[in-house]
C-alpha cells in the first residue's frame, strides 16, 4: 500500500477532490498520477485506499474505496 496521508475528515467513498497541503505534496513532490493508490486517514482509526483518477493545478480528484477501521497501536 501507498504511503498515508492524513486528512481532517476522510471523504465518503467515490469520487472527492483533495486541495491544499496533501494534495500539494502528492502532486508536487511525489507527482502522482492518475491510476496510483494513495492511503488516506482521518487520524481516527478510520482508513480508505484511494485511486487517483486525475491531477491539476489546483489539487488533484480521487477515487476512494470503502474505510475500514484499524485497531490503535
């Protein structure tokens, strides 16, 4: 799995579209594109794959799959 990426709230499955400083780090420093699997996090336990569908200036859209819920460390 693609590194994880924590967001303040993890968007519901399907298409979201991802700004500000997680989409800038996927796009400008890792430069994914579409078809790679990020993670994302709401800090809470709560854990979705992502499929990116599609990248532009201003941030970039993904595909998110169904949470699950990891145990705490």
């Amino acid at each position: 799995m693609a590194n994880l990426y924590l967001l303040d709230e993890l968007p519901a499955p399907g298409e979201a579209a991802l700004t500000g400083p997680v989409a800038h780090h996927l796009t400008r420093v890792l430069r994914v594109r579409a078809g790679d699997l990020v993670a994302l996090s709401d800090g809470r336990g709560r854990v979705a794959e992502a499929e990116v569908v599609r990248t532009d200036r201003a941030g970039l859209v993904v595909c998110v799959g169904q949470p699950s819920t990891q145990p705490p460390v």
